[in-house]
C-alpha cells in the first residue's frame, strides 16, 4: 500500500483525470478487501492445521472444526491474483510522485508511511494477532497456557518472525527504494522514462503477451531453485521466495504504466482495453476454469498447472482493472472514504479477523454464519477503526 497508492501522489502538474484516479483507488480498496477475505476465510478451510509445538508456525492463528470446501476455492483462486494485483497498484503513482516531489522528499514520506507501520505492527498488532493460536491449542492439546507478556518476549526474542501480513510492507518499501535507484540511473545517464509512444504500453494485447512472457521469466527459475510455498529471509524480512521475482515484475509494470502516462496508454478509461472490458473477464474466468481442472488432474498439474497459474493470474489482474476503469467513471462518497481507510485496514486487519474468529470458535453456529460474522464484522471493524484513528493529524500523515 503506501502513498504511491493515493491519489495525492500525483504530481500537481499532471493530467490525471478524476474517473482515472477514482478507478484505480477504487481497484486498490478492493484489493484490501480481499486480503481481508483471505484471511477471513482461512479458519474454515479444510486443510488448515495447528501446530502444537511451534505456535507461530501454524495455518493460520485460528483453525475452525466447522470447514466448507467452497472456501477452498475462495482462497486458492485469491492466492493466484491478489498480491500482483496489490503490487501492480502500489507502482502506478510512483514515478510521478517521484517527479513532483523529488528522491529526499519521496524517500522520507515512504519511510514515513511504511516504515513506522510496520515496527509498530511487528511489535503491537503481530503478536497480538498470533495470541489466539495459543488459546487455541490450549482448549484443543491441552498445551500449558502461556500468559501474553512472556508470548510477546518469545516472539520478540525469535526475531519478530513470522510478520504476518506487514511482509507486503517491508517489501514494498524495498522496492520503492529500486524505483528509486532506477530513476536516479535515468536521471544520472541522461535517459527518459517515456516515449511519444510505446508499443507495449499502449496496447493492451501487448501489455498482455509481455507481462506473461517476464512472469515466466520471473517465476520459473526461482520455482525451480526453491520451490512454491518456501518463505525465507532473515528475522521479519520474510517473503515467499518463489514469488519475490514476479511481485517485483508487477510492480514494476505499475511503475512503467504510471510513467508513461495514465491518460496516454492502453490504461485510459475511454480507450480500447476499457471497453472490451467483458473480454478480458472472460479469458480471466475462462483461464482459472481451466486451472481448476488442470489441478484436479494430478498427472498434469505440476507440469502444466505452473504455466497455466502465471497466464490467469495476469489475465484476471488485467480483467479486474479493465473492469473497474469501465464501471467506475464518476467518484462515489463511500468509496472514497473506503479508499482512504483502506491502508489502515489493512494494517489493522489480521488483529481484528483472527480475534473474531477466536470469538466464534466455540459457538455452534454453522460455518457460513461464521464467515459472514468474521468478514463483515472484519470489515466494518477495521474501516471504522481507521477512520476514527485519521481524525489524529499525526496519525493521518501515516495511514
């Protein structure tokens, strides 16, 4: 997230129209909105596990008895999407937020709004969010309950690992410091970021067929030398490594489209990609069915599924952003709102999601009423959570 993800990111001078903005915040809000349901939905999904006798290193903080399939797919088809998706966003304002407001200015106000949210998650909001795990395991293993102070000092004694969902964070500030030395080379070298035109930025087609080609560059080598799920990195710089290669490429791509001009390329709201927004939600629906069932064949999945995996994630990013430039022209009162909290959501979330789920845990309602409890009451929590936290000037100049 970040504030190259606000519209104020966009320098003064520059001709960015209102529906362009109110899009793209929008895509990013709902972005936050399925991370929110990700986690939601990883309490009742059926091959979540507890981990007894390494608290921190279980599923998920909370894992319900009640589970439903469907959830299943829920999160594995956000797992395929939504990080990118995030990433792709979060590099759209970048380079014009560079240009207005120069290196010192742009590097400060992301440490500013990144850096001091994530030490104080690592510290605040992590461990608190873990700590339901360790009630958990006490009702279901009977393992000696362990007080909150002496949870905290171990985890802060392990390294601050694992952070939880603050790993986007730290990663995204990492990448906004490349953006950087990227933009000092061109600026040092006498180099422009931007042509009159650009054969793979202004044509969606194009765009396309280049992003998937670099994801197969991106991930395959690194799936080949780690494999999937393998998270690494020292103390709470932790990310899955597999991906590390291919979140960057997206971003980057975010950081190219916003150069170029989001009023000139392939990303205008009044331009072909818009409007054929209904095709490219087909290919995206159409690529995961055939994921779906690739997977379902195990003979095939790990040969072709990895191929398959890296066309539907750029195919469904590009449907979701072809469609949000089509529907959302004009601003709307509460989506703005919501695009403003969105940040704070997000890093107030996982707090709020696994303590809702530790609160009907043992209830008997059934697991949809769960979800529905634990999402909604997710989201409404943590939205008006950060909307009354940003009435503290100093803490809107952060979230």
């Amino acid at each position: 997230m970040g504030e190259g993800m606000l519209r104020d990111g966009v320098g003064p001078g520059e001709s960015l129209s209102v529906e362009r903005a109110v899009a793209f915040d929008y895509l990013r809000s709902f972005g936050v909105l399925l991370v929110l349901l990700h986690h939601a939905v990883l309490a009742y999904v059926t091959f979540g596990f507890l981990n007894p006798y390494d608290f921190m290193q279980t599923f998920s903080p909370v894992v319900d008895a009640a589970k439903w399939v469907g959830f299943d797919r829920i999160a594995l088809l956000n797992d395929t999407f939504f990080m990118p998706l995030l990433f792709f966003v979060s590099g759209l304002f970048v380079w014009k937020s560079l240009q207005s407001k120069g290196v010192l200015r742009f590097l400060t106000g992301r440490f500013l709004r990144l850096g001091i949210p994530f030490v104080f998650g690592l510290l605040v909001i992590i461990p608190a969010a873990f700590y339901p795990t360790v009630l958990e395991n006490h009702l279901v293993y009977q393992v000696p309950l362990k007080g909150f102070g002496a949870f905290w000092l171990d985890y802060v004694k392990g390294g601050l690992n694992p952070p939880g969902p603050l790993w986007f964070v730290w990663l995204l500030l990492a990448f906004d410091v490349l953006a950087v030395l990227w933009y000092g080379f061109l600026r040092a070298t006498g180099l422009k970021s931007s042509r009159t035109s650009s054969p793979i930025l202004d044509n969606p087609l194009v765009f396309a067929g280049v992003l998937i080609g670099l994801s197969f560059a991106a991930y395959l080598p690194m799936r080949i030398a780690f494999g999937p799920g393998q998270w690494g990195g020292p103390g709470p710089f932790r990310l899955e490594v597999v991906r590390a290669f291919w979140y960057l490429l997206y971003f980057g791509m975010g950081v190219a489209v916003g150069a170029r001009g989001l009023s000139k390329g392939a990303f205008r709201s009044d331009g072909p990609f818009a409007k054929t927004w209904w095709a490219w939600l087909l290919a995206g629906a159409g690529s995961y069915g055939i994921l779906t069932w690739i997977f379902s064949s195990q003979e095939l999945s790990s040969k072709v599924g990895v191929y398959i995996f890296l066309i539907e994630a750029a195919l469904v990013v590009l449907a979701l952003t072809a469609l949000f430039l089509r529907i959302f022209r004009k601003p709307i009162r509460v989506l703005d709102n919501l695009s403003r909290c969105s940040y704070g959501m997000y890093l107030l979330h996982y707090l709020v999601i696994i303590w809702l789920q530790y609160a009907v845990l043992r209830t008997s309602l059934t697991v949809g009423w769960k979800f529905a409890i634990v999402y909604v009451g997710g989201v409404a929590l943590c939205w008006a959570a950060t909307a009354a936290f940003r009435r503290v000037p100093l803490v809107r100049r952060v979230i």
